[in-house]
C-alpha cells in the first residue's frame, strides 16, 4: 500500500487529476496485449506532461523505493509494460506533442505519446515519412515503438526503428536528465547511448523526449503476390529476388493455414490450397518501379509460382495487402488465445524455420499458423490456443521453447521485433550464454542499480 | 617495466614472435595520427591471432594489472590509440581474415584487421559493397572503423559505420568472451550493445569479430561541381537539393582557402577566386541518377552558382573527386602541424558554420582551411600550424574550443567521426553536461571496472 506521503508528493508534482488510485481504473493498467502473462494492480496510475515531472516522480520513487513502470499504448507482445510488483504505472500518452518536424534536416522532433500514424500525418505535409511499419501504427507512441526498437512491414529495405532514432532526452532513475545525440547523420560524441536506450524496453531510463530521421517519400509502388504450392520454391524466389538485387520495401509471406483463415474471414479469393503466399512491394523513382516490378515477376514465375498477380491500381494494391494485414485478426478469432512468436532467422533460412515450425506443431499437435516479414527473416508463428487449458498451455511452452532453439541454431535470434519483457527473459542464456547475460545486468545495474524502472523485464535481479 | 612473469605468460600465449619489447620498434607504436598529443612507450607491443588469445591477454593483464591499448593500423585522429601509460599494446593487424561474404543474407563476417578495402574488393565479386567511406578506406581496419563509429563521404544518404554493423564477438577486460547480433535485419533481443561497443572507441572491451551488411552496388552515378562566389548561395543549394528529395550519395564543399591551396598543389584548374566549391554525386538506377543529376544540375544554376561542370565520362567524374580527395594532403604540406577537426552541425547550419569558423581564424590570427561532407552537416575546419611554436598553439587550442561551443550552440555536435579519444575529453561536459558525463562514466565501468582497456580515452577515472 502506497504511502500517504508519497502519494501526496505525487499529486503536488502533477496535479490531482493526473493521480488515479481507483481500484477499478488501476485494473486496466495491468495488462498489455501479452496474452498469458502474470500481473499485480499497481498502487497508482499517473500521468506526467514534461519531462521535469519525470525527473520528480523518479526522485519520488527513489525516496520511497517505488518501482516506475512507463507505459505508451501498451500493444507491447512480450509482457514489457506489466506491472509486476506494486508501485507506479506512469503513462506517457499526455507527452503526445510533435515538437518538430524539420523539413530541411529530414528530422522530426516529438514527444513519446505521440502515435506513430500522427508523426507520419505530419511528415507527409512535407513530402516526407517516417519508415518504420509496426503492424500498431495506429495505436502505438513513439516512446513505446522506440523503447521496443519496433520492426514490421518495411525492414527489408529501410530497417527498423534503431535506425532512425538520432537522438533523445532521458530521465534515469535517479532523475538526472539526459540529452544524447541530435540531428546530425554523423555523430560520435560519446558512447552511442541513444543506440543502447532505443531497444531497451524502459528498463534503463524513461524516455521523454526523441529525434528520428525522415525519408522523402518514394514517388512509385508496385505491390505483387506471387503462390506456390511448395514451401522450397517460395523460399528460393525470396533468395532469387535478393540475389538479382531488387531490394522490396515489403517482401512478405503466408503459409496453409494462415491463407485458409484469412481466406475463411475475409472471402478475398485467396487460393486456399496453397502451401505459401509471397506478398512483394517495390517503391521509388517510377522508372526503378517498374523495372523492379518486372524482374520480380519474371523471378516468382522461374521459380515456379503457379499463379501471380501484379496490382494494377491503387485498388488492387490494397486489395493484395488487406489480406496480409488481416493475417493476426483472422487467426486470433479461432481460438481464445493467440501466443504470437517472433524468433528470427537470417533469410535464406526461411524454408528451413517454416518447415520446422510445421513439425513442431505436429509433435505437440497444436495449430500453428505462420506469416511474416520473409525478406527480414522476421516470422510470426502464431500459437491459437487457450490459456484456461493447463495441459494444452504446457505443450505450448514447450513449442515455443523448441521455436526458439531452432531459431537460435539456424543463426537467429530469440526476437526480431517483439521484445523480451517478461515472456522471453529466462531464454536469454541460450542466445548469449551465461557471460552474456552477466554483461547485460552489468549494463542495467550501471543505469538503474535499484531495479527501479520496469523491473522484472530483460533481465532480473538475482 | 614489465615483471618477467607476466611477459613469459603473454609469450606462452602467443609465441615468442608475436611479443615484441625492443625499444626501438615500441617507439613506434606510441603514435597515431593525432597531432600533438601526450604518449608513452608501451612495455610491450603483442599481436594475437585469435579471440581466445585475445581472451587469455586480457587475463594476464588483469592478474599483473596492466593496461591494453588494442590498435588497427592507427589513423585515428582524436589520439584514441595512444597509450598513455606503461602496458601491452595489442595490434589487431594479424586477425585479417575475411571469414565470409553471405550474398544471400547481404552480409559479411570479417576479422578487425581486415582493412576496410579488402571487403569492398571482396564484396564486390558478388555486386556488393560496404558503404562506410573514410578518407582511410586503404589503411584503415575494419575493427578502428568499427570503433570508431566512422563516417566518411557517403554518410547522407547511406549512414555511417553504425548503421552497418550488424553484430560482433568481443572480449571484456575480464576475458569474458562475448557474442552479440547476428544476420538478421530485426534483432531486439538484450540491449543493442552491438551498437553500443560500436563508436565505443576501443574503451569497452576488444573487438574480435565483426557481422556487417553489405548494399548492391548502384548500376549508375553522377558527379557534379558547383562554383559559388557566396557561401550563403551554396548553403541555399544545399538546403534547395534536399527539398527537392534528392539524396545525394555525396555532397561535399570547399572553401576559398581550401580551394586556393588544393589548385596549387595539383594544378587541377580549380576556381582559386571561388568561395566555395559544391561537389555531388547521385547514384542508383540510371533512370533515377539521369532525373537526379539534371535536377541537381537545375538547383545550382537557381541557386546562383556561376560554373557547373557535369561529368560525362568516369574521367571527368575521377577529376571532380580528385580535388576533394586532395584537400587534406594539400593543405596538410603548407605548415609542419595540421589540426583536423570535424566538428558537426545539422546540415541547414552549414553556412552559420562556416562564417563562424572564418570569423575564428580572425580573431587568433590562424590559417584555417575548411572541406567537408556538407550533405551531412560534417565540417572539417583544418588549421595549419606548427606544434613547436607553444605561443600558436596556445591560440589553436582556444580556436578549436570557440568551435566547439559554436557547433554544439547550432545544435551539433563535438565530433562527427573522427571520436573523442584523448583530445576532445575535455570537452565532453560541454555537450552532455555533467550528469551525462557521470552516465558515461557509469557505462564504462559496467564493463571494465578497473579501467584496463584503452585507458584515458573518452571518459576517464576520477
């Protein structure tokens, strides 16, 4: 139970109206769109507006030895926002001002309740955008996306979120406040801290403040779908696509089950036979597009797609990625629970992950449907389950483990895009071994000695 | 002077002919590029092979605690390199091996001392190649490119050395062997302490494997020269060719005292009465480079500048570059010292800049000469001196700290790429204030406790 006195204390810092404690209203700030993961009701639920505030909660927190944990949206997939002890949840979504957006130096300027979609709103009035394309662009803030490092649709040819963050104001858990990098391409002043925190998942800081860069939109696009009806030759056209070097802003895939749910949901024709669904855009300069486009399809047909389909019109082009973006919410609907992976592979291990997949799911006979980003090596095995079932969680756990173990041993990682949290902390050692994960409570302790902000996520004290 | 012991154990290790401690070839490893820096003659200069060697150096070197300086070929011009205290120092030159070009994955793994030209000569039998372009790229080693974070001339619109390394294996002080990163385009798994060790100037443990990705070669380029007689006209031409969404490979300028001294030296034809000199290269698809280039080609003449000269032929194109490849040498053989900076401003205050460094030289009486990479912001104000003259460099040195303050009050930065080593230390203060200094410092001895590696560079012991 929180402390009067501190409660006051926060309450002089942010006004009442920015301090919950109603039981009813902290609930809601127990979860995040984890699904299967444990919660604690914080004692209180407060909303900072600057980046002084921030600086006071923490110097608060530290003298009543609270744990903090910043949340944006919390459409995190890892268990990364949870509260997991009693304290402070603090939402950023008040901090949602575009400070910025500096036409002349690519850059924008914003605070992290900004959603994503608003910076890119903003961008586009200067011609420009913001590149990275988690699935949550409507929902997720920048804080949140930048905590994470986010992924999604575009990594292939613009990377991810680490590399287009350039600079930030920070408050560490003792409220010193930080301001790293800027908006210059070059700069090595210092440790690359702006690089550590971007990723870090809140454990380090709390972000209060970021720069990124911003690209002049592409003036062309041109989106195909090729399908195959073996998994091999889809993973030999995404091989042959890189090998002609045609470098897709967005080169995704589907496999069975997920093209006969999606199909099933949204009725679109999708050739529910298939073992796998290519989705390709190229964009640019028109004349690159069309070229592009072209070798694409020349390469899905030697490769022995049996069927392909150029989008002529906008339309079209829409209608070819409605059936990629329905892939989640068409699986999520046939079962309660949707444990949704992340374990990355570099690319031309795709064939290898998928089929792997399909034998895991197999040997601990659960559905398992896989889409994903195949030109980043980024899958999404997606787990249709029900948490209520013991048994049939404890096979899942085991599914996962084994997801992770292939993902690892093919030269992968444990997550592309999702995060560690709380979900994926205890696989750390397979990944960097015990001197590994040493290292990384090294770094922790560095920042945050008392484990004060977002505890329990990444790494945990001993 | 070295106990016996500990040199019998680093013999042990390494061989007797990879530990060397005559005093005469020890001199020279107590220098790096750096003018007029403090150094000391190592106790003994080693060179590992292996990361498991480099792992048994770096417990030997923590039982008779002694400090290592890693070293590639030392172009390094901050003084990162230098040992300023008795010790190993450890070059990298013998770990060479490129260890695989992956064309599928767009990556390669390289050992530190392969030098940075060597992977570009491999990776282009597979139409690839590793953008990061420092003056150095013939002597510089992949592992000082690394560390350092290094830019170069193709930073605006392919990044820096950061935005490439994709993973690494190191040792810690401790001789824990690391692994972090790998092939994949997504990876959010731990922090990013790939990213953090990069630009980490050789201060948080000794790198020993490298991942980076590799881009297909553009099938076209362009080069352009602009002649300006008003250095605000070609700051409006810088800003009017991004408004216009061209990103150019490179875009690079020259001064009216950098010109002067470069048409001396090489008789090339160059305008010795012009302000400055704009040089731009687009590259891509043809069709987008031929579009890209007439565009350019349009800004320059809006913009006012009274010569444009497009090369026709790679002759022509080799010309324009030869001019700014010799801007360094050139001006370097006019005084016996040359002090390069590279302090960093966003790119809009590239004019504010230059007028600012101009006005410096005025007021200390001094010769500066600047160039640099104008697309991203990277000035190189270079001052021709002599180290012998104490009175001169008494007004150096304050000269460098009034540029300094300028580009960190224009929203830049201390160093763009050329890092922090031993002579900008000082400074550091200056762009992060004292609480971001104690977080560095914090950072540091997360990872190496006792100041064992590379000590005295970047942030320093109490």
């Amino acid at each position: 139970m929180l402390k009067a006195e501190a409660l006051n204390e926060l309450i002089q810092v942010l006004g009442k109206e920015n301090v919950v404690t109603e039981h009813e209203e902290l609930l809601s700030y127990s979860y995040d769109a984890t699904a299967a993961m444990p919660h604690q009701t914080p004692d209180v639920f407060i909303t900072p507006k600057t980046t002084e505030q921030v600086s006071e909660v923490m110097k608060i927190a530290t003298k009543y030895d609270l744990p903090v944990y910043p949340r944006g949206s919390a459409t995190n997939l890892s268990g990364g926002t949870i509260p997991i002890e009693k304290g402070i949840v603090m939402s950023m979504l008040h901090m949602n001002q575009i400070i910025e957006v500096d036409a002349e130096n690519l850059t924008a300027t914003v605070q992290p309740g900004v959603i994503i979609q608003d910076l890119n709103d903003a961008a586009l009035e200067h011609g420009l955008f913001y590149p990275p394309d988690p699935g949550t662009v409507k929902t997720a803030t920048m804080g949140g996306s930048v905590s994470e490092s986010s992924g999604g649709l575009r990594g292939l040819k613009y990377g991810v979120t680490k590399h287009y963050v350039m600079g930030m104001k920070l408050v560490r858990a003792n409220g010193d406040i930080i301001k790293w990098g800027g908006k210059t391409v070059k700069n090595v002043t210092g440790y690359d801290l702006t690089a550590l925190f971007t990723g870090s998942e809140g454990t380090l800081g709390v972000i209060t403040e970021i720069i990124v860069k911003l690209n002049p939109v592409p003036e062309a696009r041109k989106a195909l779908l090729g399908v195959f009806d073996d998994i091999d030759k889809a993973g030999n056209a995404i091989a042959a696509i890189i090998r002609n070097k045609v470098i897709p802003a967005t080169l995704e895939i589907m496999d069975n089950i997920t093209i006969r749910t999606v199909e099933n949901f949204t009725h679109a024709g999708l050739p529910v036979d298939a073992e796998a669904i290519l989705l390709c855009e190229v964009d640019g300069y028109k004349e690159a597009v069309e070229r592009e486009a072209a070798l694409v399809e020349k390469i899905l047909k030697e490769q022995g797609a049996v069927e392909i389909n150029v989008a002529k019109t906008d339309e079209e082009r829409d209608k070819i990625w409605l059936a990629r973006r329905n892939a989640l919410p068409a699986l999520a609907q046939r079962r309660p629970t949707t444990v949704l992976e992340d374990a990355t592979v570099p690319r031309s291990k795709i064939p290898h992950m998928i089929k792997a997949i399909r034998q895991i799911a197999e040997k601990y006979d659960l559905l398992i449907g896989t889409f994903g980003h195949a030109g980043d090596g980024n899958l999404h095995p997606t787990i249709l389950t029900d948490e209520n079932n013991k048994e049939e969680m404890e096979r899942v756990d085991k599914a996962v483990e084994e997801i992770f173990q292939v993902a690892v041993s093919l030269g992968g990682t444990l997550s592309g895009e999702h995060g560690i949290g709380m979900a994926k902390a205890k696989f750390l050692p397979l990944e960097f071994g015990e001197a590994g994960v040493k290292l990384l409570k090294d770094i922790k302790e560095a920042c945050d000695p008392d484990y004060r902000i977002n505890p329990g996520k990444m790494v945990r004290r001993d």
